[in-house]
C-alpha cells in the first residue's frame, strides 16, 4: 500500500500552508476567505481534476489515445447541515480526434481507476461527462 504524507501549519488568522515534498501550498483559512488561496472545499476540487488529469496521463499510452489537452470543470454544492459536499458534478473536456467510442473508453477509465475520485464517489454523488473540444 502507498502512504502520502502532507503536513500543514497556521502561518496567522489569515493563512495557513500545507508541504508535501519540496511544494508547499497556501491554504485560505481566513474566516473572511482569501481571492489569492484555495480553501478546503476548493482543494478537494483541485484534488478531484487532478486525480482525473493524473488518470488521463496514466491510461492514454496503454490505449494509444491521441491526447492534445484536457481540462476540467468542476461545481461542488455544499449543503449546510450537516456540513458536506452534497454533490460534484464535473466536465472533461478532451482535445482530441479520436471517435466518440474511444472517449468514452477514456472517460471509463478516469471513473475506475481513480483513487480520489472513487473515494469521494464513495461519500458524495460525483456525475459527469466527457466530451471532446470543439
């Protein structure tokens, strides 16, 4: 089994920093909330694309996809009580020229082998597409 390490620390009321490796992150914890850091919702987000990001990365040469770019959008709806992500719903953009078939080939992939992904699909309804760039 993998084990991941993150430390983190309160720098003030306004900041605080999480390191893993040689990357350190700010981390908006001000009350107020910050326009220039991610705040914990907004980074389980980041983590949801980049473990999609990461998986697409992963599978493309096993399939021979013939990948130019991805992006991915992401909306979470927060519910008030009991505090939780009620939902996320994401979008894949992928550049390619491949047929629809083989991008959806790509989207099973993402969906199946995604370790953060699957765990958050195991604690909240996590839906979305994929579609090609247009």
């Amino acid at each position: 089994m993998l084990e991941y390490r993150v430390s983190a620390r309160r720098i003030d009321a306004h900041e605080s920093v999480a390191d893993c490796k040689d990357a350190t992150v700010v981390l908006d914890t001000d009350i107020k909330g910050r326009r220039d850091a991610f705040n914990p919702a907004e980074l389980l987000l980041a983590a949801v694309a980049a473990c999609m990001i990461k998986g697409i990365e992963r599978v493309t040469p096993m399939l021979k996809f013939d990948l130019r770019g991805v992006d991915v959008r992401l909306i979470g709806v927060r519910q008030d009580s009991p505090p939780m992500m009620a939902s996320i719903d994401y979008e894949l953009i992928v550049d390619t020229d491949e047929d629809d078939r083989r991008l959806e080939l790509l989207h099973q992939n993402v969906r199946k082998y995604g370790t953060i992904s699957n765990t958050v699909a195991a604690a909240t309804k996590l839906q979305g597409v994929i579609r090609r760039r247009t």
